[in-house]
C-alpha cells in the first residue's frame, strides 16, 4: 500500500480469508484497487491468507437534524439567558462555533421579545 494511503485506512482486519479494509475517503478506493494484488502479496510474505480483498468506506458526515417537535410555548427562556450565551460565544476561537451559537442567542432573543410583545 502506499505510503500516503495509509492515513486513509480507518479499519483493517481477515476475516474468512478476505482482506477487509475501511477508508476514510472514497477518493482513496479507486486508486488502492489497483494495489489489491500487491497487498495481498505482501500479506503472504508475512504468513497472512487472503484471498481477495473487500472494500469498505465510512459514511460522509452527517449534519444534526433541528429538532422541530417543541413547541415554541413550552420553551422556558430565561431573561438573562440571550446575554449569557453570546457572552460565551466571544470566548470562542472556533468561529463556525461562535456563530452557531450567535444565532441561538439571537434566536432566543426574538422568542423572549415575542412573548412580551401581546397577542391580538
């Protein structure tokens, strides 16, 4: 396998004499293919059987789903929550982190103004 492949491997185990390798990328499979007879090859010479090899890649990342099944008005807010939050947000180096969390002050801002705000 190549030298620059192998951070790629996530997994590697024999099983019932298939080499089972997990990638992290599927951009890696299409050039490793071609190192199956080589693997295997090399493999033997380290007393190891396997007769052919079985290719795995790990599922890309997966975004959280918002949950939508609370309702607004069960929401318990405290008034000093908005604040709090962005204040924790400034602390932040990650700044995908920071204005996620941002928007949730700013989200829990505007619920909070709602509700003072009355119903006609």
């Amino acid at each position: 396998m190549p030298a620059a492949a192998v951070d790629a491997v996530a997994l590697c185990r024999i099983e019932d004499e298939q080499l089972h390798i997990t990638l992290t990328s599927a951009s890696w499979l299409s050039r490793l293919r071609f190192s199956e007879r080589a693997i295997i090859t090399a493999l033997a010479d380290m007393n190891l059987t396997a007769n052919r090899v079985r290719w795995h890649v790990l599922p890309g990342r997966i975004e959280p789903q918002r949950r939508i099944s609370i309702r607004r008005e069960a929401l318990i807010i405290p008034p000093e929550a908005p604040a709090k939050v962005s204040l924790a947000a400034d602390q932040f180096k990650d700044s995908d982190l920071r204005t996620a969390l941002q928007r949730v002050a700013k989200t829990m801002q505007t619920l909070l103004d709602e509700k003072k705000q009355p119903r006609s």
